[in-house]
C-alpha cells in the first residue's frame, strides 16, 4: 500500500464469503469478542480491512505432522 492510497474496505458480505461463513456468524464473533479480527465501523457500517482479513487467516493457518509410527 502506497503513502496515499487507503487500505481496501471488504463489507460484511464479502468478508464472510472470503471466510466461508455467514455474516451473522461475523456480527456474533464482533459481539462476543471471540475471535481477534478487527473491523471498522463507519457510522452504522461495518467493513473490514483487506489486510486484516489476510492476517486473520495466517494467524489459523496450520500445519499438522503425522507422528512417526
């Protein structure tokens, strides 16, 4: 992202598609606190950096090691 250029905003639609949920189940994780995805608000909107998002998902991304038999 460049000095002048604002990050790009994903709405609550979007968001859940790129997460394979639904927007309520977004609109409870912002009530409860349960997962640390930031979002903005602006006015009664909710949106949700592009970059956070992506972060979001690094954080859970895992790798599993089947154990030695």
């Amino acid at each position: 992202m460049g000095t002048n250029q604002l990050p790009r905003l994903l709405t609550e639609l979007e968001t859940a598609e790129a997460l394979s949920c639904r927007p309520a189940t977004l609109a409870a994780w912002r009530c409860t606190g349960r997962t640390d995805l930031p979002f903005v608000k602006v006015g009664r909107l909710v949106r949700y950096r592009e970059a956070d998002v992506l972060a979001f998902l690094d954080r859970r991304t895992r790798q599993t090691i089947a154990p030695a038999a």
